[in-house]
RNA sequence: GAGAAGCUAGCUCAGUCGGUAGAGCAACUCCCUUUUAAGGAGUGGGUCCCGGGUUCGAUUCCCGGGCUUCUCACCA
C-alpha cells in the first residue's frame, strides 16, 4: 500500500494506545445486545412519552458510534444500529478507567458496546447512562459524517459510485439505503408467503445450462474442467420448471437470478432476480388474477395501502387492472390499426413500414412485419402505460413458448403488466404440444439463419418433456428488481442491487 | 456501442481569464460534567483522476486514456 492519510494514521495510533493499555480493539463476543428501537420503546414508551424512573434498571446494547459531543470529563455519544440510534452519556463518573480510556480514544465509526440506565437529559433527550463503555470494533477508515436537524441532512455521502462501489459505507452512513433493502427483503419474503399460503413449492432449476434457452437473449458463456464442456449462465428458469410441471408437481415456483450478457442501464442489470411461476391446469387468466393478487398484497402489506407514490405519480394497483390487446392498444395510441391484416397469413411488410412511416417511427430497417408492428408498441404505447395494464395477445412470432389463441393464427395467450411505463412481467397459458413446439424453435432457429438478433435456442429435450405429456398450464415471469424499485420509489436499478456490477477500478 | 456532463482535503463543494489552491463538516491540541448541525481558542491535512503535448511555468489550455452519471441503442 502506499502512503496512509493523516486521518488513517492518526487512528492508527489510538489503536496502539488502547492495545498498549491491555485493552482488546476487536474482542471475541459482546452477546448481551438488546435492539436500540425495542429497549427505547420499553424504557420511553411506544410514543416517546414516559421518562424512566430513576433507579430504572441498566440495560445493554451495541452500535456504531455515529456523533460525538464532547463536553470535557463527560461525552455524549449516539450510537446506531440496524433499526434505530440512542443518546449515550458517558463520563468519569460512572465509567472505570479502561472504560472511560475508551471513551476517550473514540472515533466516529467505532462500534462499541454500552451498558447503561435509560433516563432522560435536561432538554428530554432519551438516553443511556454507561456504566460501562466496550470497545467492539475500532474503526480505522473514517466514515463520512452526517448531521441532521429538523430532518434535513447535511454533508453525507452523494457520490453514487461510492455508494455503489462500496455498499457498507452507503449503509452505514444512509438511513433511505438501509430501508430500501430491507423493503428488498420484506418483499421477498411475502412473496414467498403469500405463494406458500396458496401450495406452491420453491424449487431449484439449473444456474449451469449446456443449452441456454427458455428468451432470447446472450448468455455469459463459462467453462467446466473435468467435463470440459462449455456451459452458459441460465438467461430463464423456464424450460426447466415445464419439465417440473411434466414431472407431475402442479405449483411452483422459482425466485433467483437470471444472467444476460447485455448492456447495463438505470433498468437494467447483467444478474438480475426474476420469480417464475408455473401452475398445472391453469391459463393465461389465472396467471393475471396472481399478478394482481401479489402486487396488491405487497402493498396493502407493505405500505398499507393500494395507492403508492412513485415520483411524480400515483400509482394505483388496486385490482382489477386495465386490460387492453396489444394491437388494439396501438391503435389507440398511434392511430395505426394493424388488426386489419390479421386474416392475412402473411401480412404485408412494406404496408406496415409505410404506415409507420406515416406517424415518423423509424422501421426501414425492420424485416418483418411483426418487428414493425413491435416498434411502434414500444414507441407509441409502453411509455405512456404509467397506471397498472395488463397488454394481452401478443402476436406469436415474438413468442415461441405461448399457447396460440384457438383460430387465430397470429396472436397467442400471453400478457405482460406494464406499470409506470416499464415491462414489470410476462406471462402465457405455456404451449404444450411437442410438435408446435418443435416447429416453434424450428421458426426460431430459420429467423436466426436469417440474421434476425436474439432468437429462442432449441432445447431438444424439453421437447421430448413435452412429448412425455405437460397438462395445461399457465405460467408467469416477474421483474423483482423492477418490482422493488416500483415500491422503494427508485428510478435505477443500481439503487436496488446491493452490489450492481460495475467495471473494476484498476 | 454513441452522445452529454462530472472527477479538487476523509465527506460536501467553491476556485484558479495559465503563476502548484479554499470553505463547512470531519481530524489534531487546549477549555468545558445534561449536549444535540453543542460551543470557544488554535493547528495540520491536497500526485486538483491518469498519461502526453504546448508553455519559462499546467490543477487550469490541447490531445489521449480511466471511472461514474444521464440520455440513446440491445434487452427484462
């Protein structure tokens, strides 16, 4: 390393002063924690309106020292921890020596732990009077400070690539970061309750995939030695919680992550949670009921309430949700009405080009008709889904795995929930005949040899699943990390991730 | 991958029309035993992102590079 700061070697020293006096910086086990939120509620009442008796009985508890007034023999500390920060007033009086040597070789950033009589300051400020003062951990890179009054902040930290690059810093020193991943958290686990309150099982599907399939996008290609087989990073669950569904299991589920090999953006991160959910002898319509039953539950949960504030708007998931066709949203929205080739078996590219043209959407580069019609969808009419929609029947050259709708020999049984103008899921009644579906992968595969981008890969034995026979199913896809930016109010997806990908410093 | 912006003390930021830089907080020394953005007195702290060029002299101007953010493209 090179040279070290003033700062660092300043609490080098205080380190080596405490060691000198036989005092251990980073003792074994402090055991006896209590909360900082439950022992404030317990000695001050649950509104903070009960003053301690004056014998009250001394409690411990532990945290990061976060501000230090020092008022010459006699200091005053808080202290923070997972959930809450408490006043600590610590002198002489009270502390033995080694005690009060620790206080007075502190830094901010230290985590110390504290035993002490709850009581109340002159001014009413709950607080602890140690008893006793540990040393926990001596913090040796200093923290940024942050002060507060009447709920306003000042300094902190506001570089975002600290706050990315080094995610304890941003915890330690952000309360908002600290609360968005335990809304993460909290998030995950209703999930996960609700879906096993209904019988759903969570299940394990393969990370490692010889054949990356299930969407079309790149993988991440890796290596095994001893098979010395190329393998890829799953892009979906979803061929492989099919076969599950073949094997016989009737609800499952998987929340885990997913690796694409794609560019990085405020929506976009290259591992990234999705929950995939698949039910025997259900369809495209159940799986939109879940949708809403999950996304309303988690805010009544959560928020307690079904209306949630995202930026400038109010986003209501109160169900039933808007439902609205994919072509006909575009008509409504564009003015372009492709439902009128939809008895063609082939629809007219140049047509379609021509009358996006018309409306100043770019597509003389486009190839298909269906391309065509997708850029004006993504142009026209996903911005301005900002309130909870479910956009139904997409058309079925765009998805190989979704079930056809009986007599249309376009658009098929699928639905994706848009909310605040973004993609939050996608979900079909899943195609079950093994020999559509081979000549789905087939059609794929025939786009691809003609140089069309990302295409759907050919899993031969998933094919030979279905042969083995899938009853009816449906099954749905959401975005968690979208999820959780929708409810935490954030507009990057970086700022959900605990660790987003970033390129390494060098 | 393309364009725009940013990078100065531990943190948040000023600034230098080219003469090697400041503030607040943090830190250090001292005073203060119920303070709370505690207060008072004093002190220290910088490869101004990196490399090259122009120049007597570059943190500042020019060129190249790095990282981040935003927008766009691919995607969920």
């Amino acid at each position: 390393m090179g040279e070290l700061t003033e700062l660092h070697e300043q609490r080098l020293t205080k380190l080596a002063a405490i060691v000198d006096r036989g005092i251990d910086p980073y003792p074994v086990r402090f055991t006896d924690k209590q909360d900082i939120t439950a022992l404030r509620r317990e000695a001050f009442g649950e509104s903070d309106d009960l003053t301690p008796p004056e014998n009250a009985a001394a409690v411990a508890t532990a945290g990061r020292v976060v501000a230090i007034r020092d008022m010459g023999k006699a200091q005053f500390l808080q202290i923070q921890d997972q959930n809450g920060r408490i006043q600590i007033y610590a002198s002489n009086k009270t502390l033995n020596d080694n005690d009060y040597f620790v206080l007075t070789h502190l830094d901010l950033g230290d985590i110390v732990g504290v035993k002490g009589r709850p009581f109340r300051t002159k001014t009413g400020e709950p607080s602890l009077h140690a008893e006793s003062l540990t040393m926990l951990s001596k913090n040796l890179q200093p923290l940024p400070v942050v002060k507060e009054k009447d709920g306003e902040t000042y300094d902190g930290i506001s570089d975002i690539e600290m706050r990315y690059r080094q995610r304890y810093i941003d915890l330690a020193v952000n309360p908002d970061a600290r609360a968005t991943f335990l809304l993460r958290s909290a998030i995950l686990r209703t999930i996960r309750e609700f879906l096993h309150a209904q019988n759903f099982i969570e299940v394990e599907t393969p990370m490692l995939q010889a054949v990356a399939s299930g969407a079309a996008a790149r993988p991440f290609k890796t290596h095994h030695n001893a098979l010395d087989i190329e393998l890829y990073m799953r892009i979906a669950p979803e061929l492989y919680l099919k076969r599950l569904i073949v094997g016989g299991y009737e609800k499952v589920f998987e929340m885990n992550r997913n690796f694409r090999n794609e560019g990085i953006s405020t929506k976009h991160n290259p591992e990234f949670t999705m929950i995939e959910i698949y039910q025997a002898y259900a369809d495209y319509e159940t799986m939109m009921r879940l949708t809403e039953d999950i996304f309303e539950h988690l805010a009544l949960k959560l928020i307690g309430s079904t209306e949630l504030p995202y930026g400038k708007h109010v986003i209501s998931l109160k169900k039933p949700w808007k439902r609205i066709g994919y072509l006909e949203s575009i008509r409504e929205m564009s003015g372009l009405d492709f439902e009128k080739f939809l008895t063609e078996e082939n629809p007219p590219v140049a047509e379609a080009k021509k009358m996006a043209a018309a409306i100043g959407l770019k597509a003389e580069n486009l190839n298909t008709f269906w391309e065509v019609v997708d850029l004006a969808f993504s142009e026209k009419v996903e911005p301005n889904l900002v309130q909870p929609t479910m956009v139904t029947h997409f058309p079925k050259a765009i998805s190989p795995l979704a079930k056809s709708i009986p007599g249309n020999p376009h658009l098929v049984e699928r639905f994706e929930p848009y909310i605040t103008g973004r993609e939050m899921g996608n979900a079909f009644s899943e195609l079950n005949d093994p020999l559509e579906q081979e000549r789905r992968f087939n059609e794929q595969a025939a786009q691809k040899a003609e140089g069309a981008g990302e295409t759907m890969e050919t899993d031969t034995d998933f094919v030979t699943a279905l042969k083995v026979g899938m009853p009816p199913t449906g099954g749905l896809g959401i975005g968690i990390d979208r999820l959780v930016m929708l409810f935490a109010n954030k507009s990057s997806i970086k700022d959900v991730i605990l660790f987003p990908l970033l390129r390494p410093q060098k």
